[in-house]
C-alpha cells in the first residue's frame, strides 16, 4: 500500500513539475504589445480621408477628426496608408516600425507633392514617460 502512495506521490510531483516548465515557456514566448497611434495633421483637407494597412491587412479608413489607436504585438511592423476617397491619386507608401513591448508609437499622416506620408510624430515614448504626460 505505501508504494501505492509513493508512486501516486511521485506522478503527482512530475506531473506538477512539468507543468510549471511548460506555463514559465509560454510566459516567456509572449512578449506584451506594442500602441500604435496614427493622426491625421489638422491641415489633411475637409474632405480626404485615407486608409490604413498594417501589414498588408485593413485596419482603418481615417476622416477627418478621426484616428487610429491599436495594440500590436512586439516586433516588425509595415503601415501603409493610401487615399480612400479618390481614384487616381498616388500610388501607396509605407514606413516600418519596430514596435517595443509596452511602448507607444506616434504618426501623423499629412500630404507632401500629392503623397500621403506618415510622419512619427515626436520620439517614442515608455510607459513611465506616457504616464507622466496623462491629462492631469
């Protein structure tokens, strides 16, 4: 009877051991996201909006008083942006981010010789350093 319980305690222990290894595994895969934020500067035109890709897939149509704010996950991402309400205007551009883990990122969209850019706006900003500018 006591092997019964010593294995029964032993598989227990394994058991538990192994879970332990695999949960400290996917913890350490998952890096938390990223904020994207991207504007449009207030001179864009009443009447332009543009859309927004991010990473080949639609993820907004920006209008005026409008914006995109999202979360990404850590790594390499390409936005895109690229007229909505016309046809015939230029052709789409692009810029790459690298999107640290718990950081937010600023764009600004503007027209410059008949293209939609993207801009970043200002230097990226930590969490501590996003906390510290909140509206107070």
């Amino acid at each position: 009877m006591r092997s019964r319980r010593s294995f029964g305690g032993k598989a227990l222990l394994i058991l538990a051991f192994g879970c332990a290894i695999s949960t400290s595994n996917v913890a350490q895969a998952s890096r938390p996201p990223g904020r994207v934020v991207v504007k449009r500067v207030p001179s864009f035109g009443w009447n332009l909006a543009f859309n927004l890709q991010i990473d080949g897939w639609r993820v907004a149509t920006i209008a005026k008083n409008q914006q995109y704010d999202g979360w990404l996950p850590a790594g390499r991402h390409v936005l895109t942006v690229y007229p909505a309400t016309y046809e015939g205007l230029p052709q789409p551009t692009s810029i790459t981010v690298n999107v640290k883990p718990g950081w937010t990122h600023a764009f600004t969209a503007m027209w410059d010789s008949n293209l939609i850019l993207l801009r970043p706006s200002g230097a990226w900003l930590s969490p501590g350093e996003l906390w510290q500018l909140r509206p107070r």
